[in-house]
C-alpha cells in the first residue's frame, strides 16, 4: 500500500501548487510586467486584504518575522538596559531581536499544557528585573506551534507594570480567541511567511498588525530606511526590511485559499486527537482558543522513548520533527541573560519530549489512515497514560 501512497511530506509545499500554481504564475507574470519590485502595488493589496482578514487596522508587511520583531521594538525604542520578558521555549528570533537591540530578554517558563509562557513564571521574572538596574519595557508572547497565548491574563498582568504586549504569532496566522482574530489580540502583533509557516511565501517576508495609526507610521518609516514623506529625507535610523512585491503578489493568491486550508488544518488536528487522545499527550486547546495548527506537537514520555519512537515512524516512511530540542536559556549565546528562576523546568522537560508530526493541509486521508495506525502499532512504546 505505502508503495502506491506518495511519500508522505511533513510540510508539502508543492501539493498547493497543483490548485493555485496557474494564478501564481500569472501574478508573477504581471509583476514582471510593471517592474514595480519594491513597494509595488501587489504590497499594498496584500496589506489591506490582510487587514480585511485579520480585522487589524493596520498591516506593514516586511522582509521576514524576525524583522518584523525588530522593527516593533524599535518603534517602542527598545534599546540598551531595557528588559523584555519572552518565553524560553520558542525559535531563537523572539530574543534575538530583543537582544540585537543590546536589550535585555529575560526569559520565563513555560505552561506544560498550552507551551505558552507561564503567568507565575512572567510575575517572577517582573519581580526580578523590578529589583534591578533594567527597566522593564514589555512581553513578546509566542503563540507556539499555532495556539494563541492567553491575551486577556497577559493584558492585565502587563497593564498593572505599566509594560507592552507583543504577540509573535509566526506560526499562529489564523488563530483566534472567541471571534478575535491573531493579529488583534495584543497591542501589536508580528508574524512570518517563511516557507513552510501557517501563510507561507516562496521566500522570507513578514507583517507587523496593529490599531495604533502612529505606531503604524513609525514602523512604515522604519522599514524604509526611516524615510519621511519624501524618499530621500530621513526621519528614523531604519532598516531596509520591505516585503518583496513579487511575494507579495504570490501571498495575495496564497491568502485566497487561505481559508479552506484553516479547515483543512483544523479537520486533520482533530482526527489526530481523537485517535491519539489515550495513547499520547495531545496538544491541548481551550474551548474559546482557536488553535491555527502551524504545527502539531505531542509529547512523548523522555528523550530516549522519543528517538526510539521517531525512528520507527522514520522506517515507515513517516518524517517528524522536533521544536525545540534545548529552551533558549541554555543556548551558549543565551544562557548569560536574566531568567525567571535558575531553572525553568517546564520548558526544559518538553524539550526532552516534544515531537511534531506531519501537519499540512493537504495531507490525504490514507496518509492520515497510516500515520495513525502506526503510532496504534507502537504504542506498547508508551506507558498508559
Ligand atoms: C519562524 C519564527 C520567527 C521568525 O520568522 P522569520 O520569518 O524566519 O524571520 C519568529 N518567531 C517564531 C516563534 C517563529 O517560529
């Protein structure tokens, strides 16, 4: 059976190409044609459409999520002895852009049921930085494999400090809390188009989403050399971090079909759990939250159980992943900054267990038939649970 089955993609990048490829090829085409390749039209449709979707008022686009990072806390005037509080179980650009700010992060523990940063772990960290020469600017929450953060606790425990809230939702693009989409959940909100992220273009790009008109003006500026209204005054120290037009014109088809691929994702995520919920940690998602399913992660019991485990998914042809094999406090480059407490156990746990299966939205059914029955056959591999 596994012979007729087309091998089976942890990301399929090239299956969404059988249904848009003809509209890519002529958005291309039609930017090749108007030569406009920074900041042509197709950059501003995508932003407005973007805004149409996520019902933030505004949306910059960028080069890549990382600089969307950047060009945030650069907006808040982040910079040298200022504290940010980002979670340590994350991709290293939550605290890289802090960082290459010659900022501060200080980073704080996760929640072993969401991944999300911890509230005792964030107070902690407060309490810490309150005591010390740093001045405590803001959070950065992720919104790790695709479940939006708790917005409303982080909100409150952010006003009372007197702090910002930024949202990393790389990987959280279509996630929502009630009927509030990702890109309105904080003050402000980045996300990436790498590749294989929930909206991916074929290349890096980036967005920054928020309500705040002159935030939104310094970002604009920012990303654009901090030119003024005319290109050649310059108003900001800035970056050269604008989205390419012809991303832009394929993340314009991309986000037309953006839709039924939510569903798709949603559909394959609950098959997964429904089958998995008695054999393994499911990743778990509240009543209210809706996860975007960038990736679906469960977690095995310790390292060695999940790389025995992962091996023979590996022999049959079935391909995993692992987000994130050490937090990002005992990374060498890191590991000199500030944290919430000596040990961050939650985070250094999943670490150790973590492990991401197939998840995109075109994941056939005999390929989800057979990832399932698989992990059927071995899970004597795991302890009851
Ligand atoms: C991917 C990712 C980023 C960075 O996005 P790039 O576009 O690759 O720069 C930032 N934060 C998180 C949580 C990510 O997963």
């Amino acid at each position: 059976m596994l012979n007729q089955m087309h091998k089976i993609q942890f990301i399929d990048l090239k299956a969404q190409q059988k249904i848009i490829g003809k509209k890519i090829h002529r958005a291309i085409a039609q930017v090749l044609k108007h030569g406009q390749f920074i900041l042509g039209e197709e950059v501003e449709k995508l932003e407005a459409a973007l805004s149409q979707y996520t019902g933030a008022t505004e949306v910059i686009t960028c080069a890549n999520g990382t600089d969307a990072l950047t060009l945030l806390l650069m907006a808040y005037g982040v910079g040298p002895n200022d504290a940010v509080f980002v979670p340590t179980f994350t991709f290293a650009s939550t605290a890289e852009a802090v960082a290459q700010l010659h900022a501060t992060p200080v980073f704080v523990d996760v929640c072993p049921i969401t991944y999300n940063i911890d509230l005792n772990s964030l107070n902690q960290a407060i309490q810490l930085v309150s005591n010390s020469q740093l001045t405590p600017k803001g959070i950065i929450a992720v919104d790790l494999f695709g479940l939006p953060a708790d917005y409303p606790a982080l909100l409150k425990i952010a006003a009372c400090h007197d702090l910002w809230v930024i949202a990393d939702a790389a990987q959280s693009f279509g996630g929502a809390i009630k009927t509030q989409k990702v890109g309105t959940l904080a003050q402000a909100t980045t996300t990436s188009f790498f590749p294989s992220k929930p909206l991916g273009c074929y290349g890096d790009g980036g967005a920054i989403f928020t309500n705040n008109l002159a935030l939104a003006n310094t970002i604009r500026s920012l990303r654009n050399h901090g030119a003024g209204t005319h290109r050649y005054d310059h108003i900001h120290i800035g970056l050269n971090s604008r989205l390419d037009t012809l991303q832009a014109a394929i993340l314009i088809e991309k986000l037309a079909i953006f839709p039924f691929e939510l569903e798709r994702r949603k559909e394959i995520a609950s098959i997964y759990n429904d089958a998995l919920q008695n054999l393994v940690q499911i990743p778990k998602q509240g009543s209210k939250i809706e996860h975007a399913w960038g990736l679906y992660t469960i977690a095995c019991q310790n390292n060695a159980q999940r790389t025995l485990f992962a091996k023979e998914l590996q022999l049959l042809s079935i391909p995993t992943n692992i987000y994130y094999r050490k937090p990002l406090h005992l990374q060498p480059i890191y590991q000199q900054y500030p944290r919430a407490s000596k040990h961050l156990p939650q985070a250094e746990a999943l670490c150790q267990k973590v492990l991401s299966l197939p998840m995109h939205p075109y994941l056939t059914e005999s390929a989800l038939t057979h990832i399932i029955s698989t992990i059927k056959k071995l899970s004597y591999m795991f302890e009851p649970i």
